[in-house]
C-alpha cells in the first residue's frame, strides 16, 4: 500500500510542476525526494493510507487518512507538511508533524479513518471520517498546532475536539465524502450510510460540535 505521504508528493508536485518550467504533470523534483515523500509512521510496516489534502494559504500541506500503530486496527491519522515536503515540527504531538487519533462511539473504539479535510480562515483545521468499524461519522476540529480544540465540545466519549454521530438509528454502513466550512464556521459533512446505501448531508454547529437541528432547514440536523 502505498505510503501516507506519498500520494501527497505525487498530487501537490504534480500541480507545482505546472507553474513551474517542468512539463505539465511531472513530479517536481523541488519536493521531497524526486517529487515524492514516502513514510512508514512508527516503523511498524502497517498501512498507511492518505485520503484527502488540502494546501494552507502559506503552502503547508495538511493530508487526512489513517494509519496502523503496531499491528492495532487503523486510527485516524492526520499530517501537515512544509511545502518542500520535509514534516512541520511545529504541528502535533511528539515526534511531531502528524496526530493520531482513536474515536470511539458510546465507549465502543474501533477502526477509524480521516477521509476529508479543510483549512477554516482562522488555520483551524476540520477533518471528517468514519469510525467504530464505519459505524458511525466524526467530525474533529484541531488548532494551527495540531491540538484537539477545546472549543469544539466533544461527545460519545471522545475528548473536546471530536463528535461522533449516527444518523437515527442507523448503525452501520457511514462513509464520508468530503466536508466543508461555511462563512459562519458551521461545517457541512457529506457522504452514505445505511445498507442499502443512502446518502446524507448534515451540518455540524462550530461553537458546539453538534448537529444544527436549530439553525438549517432539516430539523434533525442532516438530511438524506
């Protein structure tokens, strides 16, 4: 499988090359090691699997995925990395650069996955995926730092920062296509669940990490 990082060199090089004197679609060798970064996070040889990028107004990339810990199932994984591809020592945790994250529903933790991201006006950044063996979407907010939030309420038993959610009484079967920020700092997550699949939007309200059953139009928060 193909390293956390290295379909970030791959995608971020390829639209450098395009602004640069490169051919269209080349890997820029500016980046990383000839236009690629690959990384194997703790040395364990687990996956590691990139899902989502999004590009920060001054050039850091943050990349939203998941990643193995030591032969543990799959936890949510996010990374920033300077624009030539060497890892931000100012963000996460140490070692520092990525943050880990387990989410956990009702106390039931399981596999988890990032599987889109976006970067507020305020460099706070939200990442959306599943969780509890896709049981369940999150919805996680960190600082410029790559801190939980503690704005951001957590619930289900997850710490300030993470919301996890099921929609109904629907137990199974969430993936998450991509989430955005609204001008007012509400986020909007998209994606399916169910079996049959069905899809769904919901609105998350930013100062609280619930769902909006007050603000929008669909009074349960979300709507399919």
């Amino acid at each position: 499988m193909v390293g956390l990082a290295a379909l970030v060199g791959m995608v971020i090089s390829a639209a450098l090359a395009s602004a640069s004197s490169l051919t269209a679609g080349a890997l820029d060798p500016s980046y990383g090691s000839g236009g690629a970064v690959l990384e194997d996070f703790y040395g364990t040889q687990d996956p590691d699997q990139a899902n989502a990028v999004a590009v920060q107004p001054d050039g850091k990339i943050v990349v939203a995925g998941s990643t193995g810990t030591g032969g543990f199932v799959p936890v949510a994984m996010v990374a920033r990395y300077n624009a030539n591809g060497s890892r931000d020592a100012s963000f996460g945790p140490p070692p520092h650069g990525f943050r880990i994250q387990q989410v956990c529903l009702s106390g039931s933790c399981g596999q988890a996955e990032a599987d889109a991201v976006a970067v507020m006006p305020n460099g706070d950044i939200v990442v959306a995926g599943v969780a509890v063996n896709n049981a369940a979407f999150f919805v996680m907010r960190l600082t410029p730092s790559g801190a939980l939030d503690s704005s951001f309420a957590g619930s289900a038993g997850n710490p300030s920062g993470i919301d996890a959610f099921q929609l109904g009484a629907v137990m199974t079967g969430y993936h998450v296509g991509g989430v955005a920020v609204q001008g007012d700092g509400s986020i909007v997550v998209d994606g399916t669940y169910n079996s049959p699949q069905q899809g769904f939007i919901a609105r998350v309200v930013s100062s609280g990490g619930a769902l909006d059953t007050a603000g929008w139009n669909f009074p349960n928060g979300y709507t399919t």
